[in-house]
C-alpha cells in the first residue's frame, strides 16, 4: 500500500518526549499565545499517520514529513500520556477513545527530543494523544522501504558530521557509552566516505558497519544494525570480496544518474543529468520545502487537481529538482544537475561540426544511466566531472571521435591530448578541416563582436 504524505506541523513548547514518546516533564501548553510568540517548530516524519484527540470522531488523517530527530521503529509511535489541563475547554469531555493502532514496517532516523505543543486545530491539552503508522511503500524523502535504513543511517551520519551528536534512541539498543558511540561514527563517516560507491543496499550498509566495527563488542553492532533495522551478520549472504578501482586523484564525489534523455543533451560537452533522492547522499539533504510540495503534489494529482499539481510541480522545478515518472510509471523525486565534461571543449552549436558533436554525445547517453566523477563547479554553477557509461569514458570517445578538442587549459591528463592526437592524425570529425576554429576563441571573439 502507497501513502501519500501531507504535512503537519507540530509546535514545540511544553513537554519533552523520549524516543518512544513517553512524556518525561511538562508544563501548561501555550496554545493560547499567538503563533509569533511561540517557541520554534518541529515536524514529525512519518509516513501515513493517524492522530487522535479526546474523542474519536476528532481523529484526523494526516501525514508528516520532513526528518528531524524522531526514533520511529516498527510499531505504533505513541505520545504517552498528557496530564489534563483544567483551563481545557469542557466541551471536548474528559477521556476520548484510542486511534486505531496498526502494525507497521517504517524507520526513520534519529530521535524527537523537545517540547510539545499541539495545534492540531483543537484544544492543546489531551489525556491521551496517538500517532499511529501506516504501513507504507514510502519512508523519508520519497525513499522506498527496502532502503529506508540505509537512508537513515546515512542521514545519522550527516547529522553527526555537523553536530557530533549521536541518535539518542540508539542507547536504548547498545550497551556501550555514548562517548563509545560517537568513536563509531565517526569511524563510520570515514568508510562511508571511502566507499566506492557508498553503500545502497540493506545488506552493502550492513557489511560496512560490521567491517568498520569489527573490533568492537557483538551486542553493540548488532544493536546498532537493529537500530537501523539492517541485516544481522548471520543473515547476510557471503559475496565475494572484490577490490574496487581507487577513485581519481581530485573526485570529490561520485553521481549515479537515471536514464539520460536526449532533449538534456545542451551540445558536445554538457548535458543535464537527474539523480534519484532514493540515493542516501542525496537523501540526506532535499529541502524541506520540495518534500512538502512533492507530497502536496501527489495528494494533488490523486485529486484530479491538475492545475494545483502543476503549479506545485514548477516549485519543485525551480528548486532544482522535478518529479518524474520511473519504468514502472512510479514517480521519482529527483536532483538536477548540470555536468560540463572535464578536460574537453566541443563546438558550439553554431560552429562547424556544433550538431555533430552533440548528435554523437546524445547517442553515447541517451537512455543510459551514468556514473560521474565530480571535481568541482565552474563559474557558471555546472558540475565538472568525468562521465562514464556501460564502462565507457565518455570524454575518451568524443576525443577519439574528433568531436571535441583537448581542454589543456583546464586539464593537462596526457591521456586525453593522446587521443586527440590520434583523432588529429586519422583526419575523423572536425579533424578532417584543414584548420578548424578552436571553440574558446570562437567564444572569445563573438564576446568582443568580432
């Protein structure tokens, strides 16, 4: 079953909650001071939700999105129980029956700590208040539930790379200290970062962290894999242990794309590429408003509200990312990106051999799903990076091809003068121009009005 998720927003100021919501301390709840007044919020993420009042017939459908720090785990999440308030209004009674409770396969990451403050379009105060899970294809960011823990563990990591706080649910699954705890992860950043590529499975995120922490004690990584919800070492499948080709000098990161449409093929040497936010790095860090409005969008959709859903599809566009349709027609909520290939300069569209180029690009791409090497940006906000597709190097082929020069301004790799000189020797693409104009000075000279 797919939930589509909405948002709600819960408002911090009264109570401070353990991971599995149990009320630890309390004063009375501000929900009569005006909402510039109140302390700052806080949203819950979880995937298809139900939260009940006093009473029943007040239970709402409401999904919340947008990870900050909750401990959800399979089960009900449940917001103990709440003293009452005698400045209540009594017309809402004095007990109210439970929301359904539902079994459920959902994690997130992390832990909700702070303060409660209910504005959920009632009164504040309740002897009781339930949210309750909805089993879901869907967990944060749109990714799906056979990697939701990997997604979290990635999140906790970016997090503690920021704050150097570890997940305060997680001590209620390890027996070491929280200082022993932070010794993990920071070990784990560090493998994390050296994977290559960075784990993308239940079972590749499992065998990091029990390779990285081998040293340490069974019960705490088996906790820690629990925690995740991530296979334990006697359910993992042996697999061959495979040395895989050290990254170049320079790679800051690495990009696996979706399939490459043609139409994102500019000319010979940049194309635009999309890259799922099923992906734990870019999991990690969609804006909040794109989550919202890709849910608003799907709610939207389901509601034959096009015009709302195409309004709320260009927010996400000029966000910079956009919502497509996978090849089961499920949609993907994915990053743009604009690669400018290192190391090449191929003619612009308006010079000799322009089309060309980019025709021999957009059939060395399209359809194809692409792993870039990325170096850096350029002045004009493009990724630099290497391109490889089905283990081709696409810089190699254009060069090879005659259809792009030798970028030795920006990139001296003798590799890649060699195989324009091959292409220069062969006479093939531009080459077979006595004297063909190199783009840069092209450039140049139409800036100057030449």
């Amino acid at each position: 079953m797919q939930i589509t998720t909405a948002v709600i927003m819960i408002w911090t100021a009264g109570e401070e909650f353990t991971a599995a919501g149990r009320r630890r301390k309390g004063r009375r709840s501000e929900v009569g001071r005006p909402p510039e007044s109140r302390s700052p919020e806080r949203r819950l993420p979880v995937a298809g939700v139900e939260v009940a009042g006093r009473r029943s017939d007040e239970a709402k459908k409401v999904g919340i999105i947008d990870p900050q720090r909750i401990g959800v785990r399979s089960g009900r999440f449940e917001l103990g129980s709440v003293a009452d308030d005698p400045t209540s209004d009594p017309k809402y009674g004095d007990h109210g029956a439970r929301a359904t409770e539902i079994p459920t396969e959902f994690a997130a990451a992390g832990t909700f700590h702070g303060e409660i403050h209910n504005t959920l379009g009632w009164d504040a105060n309740y002897e009781e208040m339930h949210i309750t899970l909805t089993d879901s294809e869907l967990g944060p960011h749109g990714v799906s539930s056979a990697t939701v823990g990997v997604s979290a563990l990635a999140q906790d990591l970016f997090h503690f790379d920021i704050t150097s706080q570890v997940p305060e649910g997680l001590s209620q699954h390890v027996v070491s200290s929280k200082k022993a705890q932070a010794n993990w992860y920071n070990k784990l950043i560090q493998a994390w970062k050296e994977a290559k590529p960075p784990p993308r499975t239940p079972e590749e995120a499992a065998r990091l962290v029990i390779q990285t922490l081998k040293r340490h004690q069974k019960a705490d990584v088996e906790g820690l894999l629990t925690y995740y919800r991530l296979p334990l070492p006697h359910e993992l499948v042996e697999i061959p242990v495979v040395v895989p080709p050290s990254r170049p000098e320079g790679v800051k990161f690495e990009l696996q794309t979706l399939p490459v449409d043609a139409k994102a093929v500019a000319d010979g040497d940049t194309v635009t590429i999309y890259v799922s936010t099923e992906d734990p790095r870019e999991a990690s860090i969609v804006p909040r408003a794109v989550q919202v409005a890709t849910s608003q969008r799907s709610k939207a959709r389901a509601a034959k509200d096009y015009p709302k859903a195409d309004a709320l599809q260009k927010n996400i566009v000029d966000a910079g990312y956009r919502v497509l349709n996978g090849p089961n027609n499920e949609e993907i909520l994915a990053r743009k990106y604009r690669i400018r290939l290192r190391g090449i300069d191929a003619p612009e569209s308006a010079m000799p051999f322009g089309k060309e180029a980019k025709d021999e690009l957009i059939k060395l791409v399209q359809g194809k799903c692409l792993l870039v090497h990325v170096y850096g940006e350029d002045r004009y906000g493009r990724i630099v990076g290497d391109i490889y597709c089905n283990g081709k190097f696409v810089q190699e082929s254009m060069l090879k091809k005659g259809f792009a020069w030798h970028y030795a301004a920006y990139d001296q790799r003798p590799e890649l003068k060699k195989w324009e000189n091959e292409a220069r020797a062969a006479r093939v693409g531009l080459w077979a121009s006595s004297n063909p104009e190199k783009p840069w000075e092209w450039r140049k000279n139409r800036r100057e009005g030449r």
